[in-house]
C-alpha cells in the first residue's frame, strides 16, 4: 500500500494535533497562488496541484479530520481500525440532554405539521420556544465540551507527541481517542443546527 500524502508536510506545518489557523491559512493561500494554472505552466518547481492543496487544507482545518490524518501517518494500522466507539462516560449527561430536547422538538414538529389553521399552529407557540430553547442549551454544552477538548486534549497530545519523537506510534490511542470524542461533538452540533432549522421550517 502507498504511504499516505502527508498533507501537514505539503503546507509546510508540523505534525501537531494543534496548527495555527492563520499560519495555516497563509501557507494555503500562497501554494494556492503557486498551483493557479497560469503560475504553474510557467513554473517546473511546483510539486502539487490545486486539488492536493484544497484537500491538504481542508483536511487540516478541523480538529477531526486533522486527528484523523494524524493517526493515518504515526500509526497507519490504528487509523485503519477507526470506528465510532461507545459514547465517553463524560459525554453521556450531554448526550442525555440532547436526546431530551430532539424529542421534545419532535413531537413539536409533528404538531405543526399536522395544524389545520394557523390559530392552531399559534397555540403551539410555548412549545416551539420551549423545545428551541432545549435545542440551544443542549447546543450550548456540545459547544463547551468541544472548545475544552481543543484547549486541553489537543495540547496534551502535542507533549506527548514530543516526548515520544522516537515512537510516534505510542501516542495513537490518545490521538484516536479524541478522534472520536471530536466525531461525537461534531455529529451532535449538525444535529442541534438541522433539528432548530427544521422546527423553524416544519408547518408553514
């Protein structure tokens, strides 16, 4: 099997589970300007195409997708074997909350759909803003539980990365259990934003 396109090496960042967004972004924007067609045509130096360049920064924009292609280079085995995993016992009061406000929204909108009149979708007013409400907080702790994971597990993952320079590999689990906290928070967010979109659309 090929090795994998190291896309921290193709912007010229270090392999760190932390990146500096706007240095990041810089990179991008000056091998996107190396890669545009008129450049390149003129230039044999240029090593990737646009596409590698938008997929690099894509890639290593998000923590999660970062994480993943992370593990991918230090421990390729680990990477392969990903999967979703039981939710982390910390997560659980979270998931609680979420899973109560999703139904809560649900029953609401099925309410509204079935109105008849809009006096009817008017008395359903307290329980739409009661369930947008639960949507907002359940979105609000997701949110709190996502910026602790990037201000704390990020880093720890970085000082273990640079005790075992030797052995990479040793900090897979680590890498791969936050790759998965990440995917949690992530898939919860999308939920919370379809959910209040879909009450603000559902009935009319």
């Amino acid at each position: 099997m090929p090795d994998p396109q190291d896309y921290f090496a193709l912007l010229g960042m270090p392999r760190r589970a932390v990146l500096d967004a706007e240095e990041l972004k810089r990179r991008y924007h000056e091998l996107s300007r190396e890669t545009h067609p008129d450049v390149q045509a003129s230039s044999e130096s240029v090593t990737a195409d646009s596409a590698e360049i938008n997929a690099a920064y894509g890639c290593l924009l998000q923590p999660s997708t970062r994480l993943r292609h992370l593990l991918l280079l230090v421990a390729p085995d680990e990477s392969r074997q990903l999967k979703g995993g039981q939710i982390p016992g910390a997560f659980i009061d979270i998931f609680s909350s979420l899973a109560a406000a999703v139904q809560l929204a649900d029953g609401v909108i099925a309410q509204k759909k079935a109105a008849t009149s809009a006096l009817a979708r008017a008395l359903l007013a307290g329980g739409e803003m009661q369930a947008r409400e639960a949507l907002e907080a359940a979105g609000l702790r997701v949110a709190e539980e996502r910026a602790s994971l990037e201000s704390e597990s990020l880093p720890a993952i970085d000082a273990d990365l640079s005790a075992n320079s030797d052995n990479p590999t040793a900090v897979a689990p680590k890498i791969a259990e936050a790759f998965r906290a990440f995917g949690f928070l992530d898939k919860w967010q999308a939920q919370v934003r379809g959910k209040l979109l879909e009450l603000f659309e559902s009935g009319g």
